[in-house]
C-alpha cells in the first residue's frame, strides 16, 4: 500500500526555506496554491484526500434521523439468542452443533479436510491475529504463558502441526510480518546461547529456569521453560523515524512506547499461532527484559550487530527498532550473524558517544572490561556508563534516545545516497571515517523542532511499511 | 507523480537536444557521448537525492546534494555540448 507522503506542503517549503509556492520544485508540489495562506485555508490542510474524492454536505447513504432511535446491541445477530431468534432455534441447535457459538466447533472439521488455504497453519496464523478481538476475555493472561485462548490441535481432534525445520522458520517468519514484526531471525540455543536468558526477572524477580518438564509453568517464584523448548524466535518492530528525530521529547518517547506495547501484542499473538499449530511459546512478562538480553539474541539470530551504542544496528533500519524474543519447542532452522560493516564503522564514528548528554556511551575501543555490575561480562564490547543514562530520565521526566538519533543508521532510505553508502561501509572500510566526516557535512544527526511533529502527515504507526522509512 | 511530470520533461529536452543536433549537424565524439550521459545520470540523481532529503526533513543533505553532485552534472554537461560546437565552429572557420 502506497502511503502519502511524511510532510503536507506546508512543512515541504518550511523544509525547503521557501517563502512562497512560486520557485522551482515547490511549485511541482503546490499546482493549486499561490500561497501558504490558501494552503493553511483549505481543507486538505486538515486531511488529505485523492482528488477525486470531494467532500459533501450529506453522506450518500440516506438516513432519515427522525425514524431512528438508539438500538439495543443484544438485538445483533452477534447475539447468539437473538441470531436463534432471526433464524428459528431448531437450525440456530444444529448450526451450533457444527459450528459452536462463532463457528470454532467447525475448525478441527475444516482442517482435516486440508484444503489450500484452510490448512492448520492458515487457521492458526488467523486465530493468532484474532486474540485480541474479545479483551474483556484476557484481563488476567501470564504473558509468560500466553493468552492461551485458541484451540490446541488436541481441542480440535487433530494432530499437532508438523514441519521440517527450514519450513517452520518460513512459516513463523511470514506469520511475524503478518502480526507486525519487521525482521525475524531464529536461534537454537546450547549451553552458550542458554546464557543470554537471565536467571531472574528484572522486574517481579522470578527465577528462569530450564527443566525436563512437559509444559512450561509460572509460580510464584520461577518460570519453568521445558528443556525441549530449544528455539528463540528473534523479531525486530520498528520505530517512527521522525519521532526519534524528536528526541529526547515525548514524541520519541512516544514511539518507543508503541514499538514495546507492539511487541508484548505481537508475542501473544505468536503464542497463540503456535498453540494453535500445538507446540508452546514463552514470552516475557515485562517485554522491556524479563526474560533474556535482547541484544545478544539479535546478534546469535543475525537482526544486527551490536554497536558503540551497546545496542543492535539493523542493517534496515538502524538502531530504531525494538527487539523481542520468545522461546519455543518448535523445531526451527537458525538464521546465522551478520556483518554488515556497521560495527566497525562504530570504531571510527563515535557520534552517538560525543551526542550523549551525559557521556555515558564509551568513547574507546571496544573492550573485554565491564564498565559496573549492571553489565553481564564475556563481550568484546562498548559497555555503557548506564546508570547516568537513568539520572537524566529521571532529571528530565522523560528519557532520551538522542543516541539513536543522531547514529548514522537512522536513515529513511527516501534518497539513492543512503543505501550506496551503506553498500560502501559493508564492503570498504577504509572510507569509514571520511563517511562519518560527510554525515555532518550533510547535516545528519540534527534534532528536529518537537513542536513541528504534529504538522506533519505520518503513515500508521509513523513508519512507511512499504520501505525503510 | 512526480518522477512522471520530471520524465515527461526529460524526454522533452532530450528529444529537443537530439533534435538541434540533428539540424545544426552537430558531430560528437564517444567521450562527449559519456560525458552527456554521465551529467544526465548525475542530473537525475540530485533530483532524487533533493525530493528525498526534503522528504526526510533534511534540507542541509538536499542541498549539499545538489552542490556534490550538480556541479561535476554541469561540468560535464557544458563540456558534452560546448567541445562538439567548438570543433564544428573551429572546422568551419
């Protein structure tokens, strides 16, 4: 789907320094406007519309408002006794019979029949988009556990799903992007990757632990993930690149916000895909790490590498995204690291480092020292000075992300320039520093007026999800 | 939209210049040829680079954009058309 673009003509000539609608390229984009005034006058000012579509006085479905009065919703045929009630209670029994209160008796029916497009899978892929449809039914779900709402392939009298490895990353990954993810990698765990899950949750305090059990269980002190459960699933969601640009205002906080909330929904709905296909899924309770570092996962399941920020560069998108993990038991083919040259073009760049407001990004080389005991050891990295990070949120009743913002990844890939340079730094090095010279030279990495962010004409979600922008 | 209104208008100068060409005779070598060419190619990707950083907010990058790119564009393009009339102008007298 094509989107409008991120600015109305108004910002474009801000943007662009022009007074009026009358020089060059702005008069391209303003054919119908002499001047800003008429632009800010008219109605597409307030809402863009194609041109074909004119605005009108009365809707063109007729409605006469004396005839109608406020309807009672049990009269819906989403009723199920008034649906009876339309249909006559004999067939709504026998409907029923077959096909339950919404047609989920008839699932298991379907499925075995195994037609294109009404396999297990499509059903699954459908019932984890669909959790959410009822909330008033998931007030007290563990997020750990999942929502645990859709049929299991036992509910449904038919076998569990199965798959070849390389089949199953394939399916997952298609059904991620469906829910809203924007990369997905997978990882197999070992007696190393195993490390990367904590051994306590950050918030609630519970222990993680792996045991020879069937099903995963949560108390009151452990969350139990069966030793059989040998697969991280890795997905990335993105942020709004023109809220970061905000930063360190509400509206950068805003998309990080929704890129977490995004995340917690699009895990519950894997979980429920997978339930559906009959394996088990376990998020976090706390998406903002309760259950295993987000960084070391991306970089075992080739999201990103990890960067002088101490957190992940994508290769799409830069550092604007979010990284989320859920571990499984069913069996997936892992996706290996990567090396797109951004890690090393962190070694001469430093722009984040000398952006930060309290200097708590490492200035140095990479190093094997940790920089306090909030840092887990055995990484060759930039370890942060993290705890200033949290002085000034907490100084500044928000939080930051400046970091993210002015890193040269954070691009939108509008213009040919950024993706030839990417291409440079993953294959010649040696240009690192003269390309880091030229992000500046570009004006990149400049924060933007917070204030402008409600003039502009964002995409859903503030990303354009036909591109990298 | 607008890559159709700027290649309609492309094609227009182009089918212009070959024209001219045409009329006035105009011979021109092979590396006149590229040099053309490569200003078109330098031409169309400041014009990209320009809509593109102004769509990202960034109008520091659309002009520095023009200034990397659009000079060595005008350079060569002066140059592709400027060496052939000077030859046939030279051959003439």
């Amino acid at each position: 789907m094509k989107h409008h673009s991120t600015m109305n003509r108004r910002t474009f000539m801000k943007v662009l320094g022009l007074s009026g609608a009358t020089a060059g390229a702005a008069t391209l984009a303003t054919p119908v406007f002499h001047d800003l005034d008429e632009v800010m006058a008219s109605p597409i000012a307030e809402r863009k519309l194609p041109f074909w579509v004119k605005e009108v006085d009365k809707p063109t479905v007729e409605i006469d408002w004396k005839r109608m009065q406020r309807f009672d919703g049990t009269q819906t045929v989403f009723n199920p006794p008034s649906f009876g009630k339309a249909i006559g209670k004999e067939e709504e029994e026998r409907l029923r019979k077959i096909g339950g209160l919404f047609g989920e008796a008839g699932y298991g029916r379907v499925v075995k029949e195994n037609k294109p497009g009404n396999r297990h899978r499509d059903l699954a892929m459908s019932l984890g988009a669909r959790f959410f449809q009822h909330p008033d039914r998931y007030a007290k779900w563990k997020p750990f556990l999942g929502p645990q709402q859709a049929p299991t392939p036992q509910q449904l009298g038919i076998p569990k799903y199965e798959g070849k490895p390389e089949e199953n990353s394939r399916m997952v990954r298609a059904a991620l992007k469906f829910y809203g993810a924007a990369t997905v990698g997978m990882v197999e765990l070992d007696e190393n990757t195993r490390k990367l899950f904590y051994s306590h949750d950050a918030f609630d305090k519970k222990q993680v632990i792996f045991s020879d059990v069937d099903e995963p269980q949560e108390t009151d002190t452990q969350r139990v993930i069966p030793n059989r459960a040998k697969w991280v699933i890795v997905f990335s969601v993105r942020m709004a690149p023109a809220n970061i640009a905000r930063a360190p205002y509400p509206a950068s906080q805003a998309t990080v916000g929704l890129a977490y909330s995004e995340g917690a929904i699009i895990a519950n709905r894997l979980q429920e895909f997978l339930r559906a296909l009959g394996y088990h899924c376990m998020a976090e309770s706390n998406i903002m790490g309760s259950l295993a570092n987000s960084g070391g996962f991306g970089v075992m399941a080739g999201i990103g590498e990890l960067s002088r920020l101490n957190r992940l560069i994508t290769p799409e998108y830069g550092p604007i995204v979010r990284v989320f993990k859920v571990v499984t038991d069913l069996p997936l083919a892992p996706t290996k690291p990567i090396d797109a040259g951004m890690r090393e073009f962190c070694r001469t760049c430093k722009k984040c480092a000398e952006a930060c407001p309290t200097k708590t990004l490492s200035m140095n080389d990479p190093s094997w020292d940790v920089k306090g005991f909030w840092n887990n050891p055995g990484v060759k990295a930039y370890y942060e000075d993290a705890p200033k990070c949290l002085v000034y949120w907490r100084q500044s009743g928000g939080s930051c992300i400046i970091c993210f913002a002015v890193c040269p990844f954070t691009k939108q890939d509008k213009t040919f320039m950024h993706a030839f340079i990417q291409k440079t730094i993953a294959t010649t090095p040696a240009f690192n520093s003269a390309l880091r010279q030229m992000d500046d030279v570009f004006g990149y990495g400049k924060l933007k007026d917070p204030e402008s962010w409600w003039d502009l004409d964002l995409p859903p979600f503030g990303y354009d999800t036909t591109t990298r922008s | 939209m607008w890559w159709f209104v700027f290649g309609l208008v492309l094609g227009a100068c182009i089918l212009a210049l070959l024209r001219w060409k045409g009329a006035k005779k105009i011979r021109m070598t092979w590396y006149e040829w590229v040099m053309g060419i490569a200003s078109l190619i330098l031409i169309l990707l400041v014009v990209q680079n320009f809509i593109g950083s102004v769509a990202e907010e960034e109008p520091r990058a659309a002009w520095m954009g023009v200034l990397f790119l659009g000079i060595p564009a005008v350079i060569l393009g002066v140059l592709a058309v400027r060496l052939p009339l000077q030859r046939q102008v030279r051959s003439r007298a």
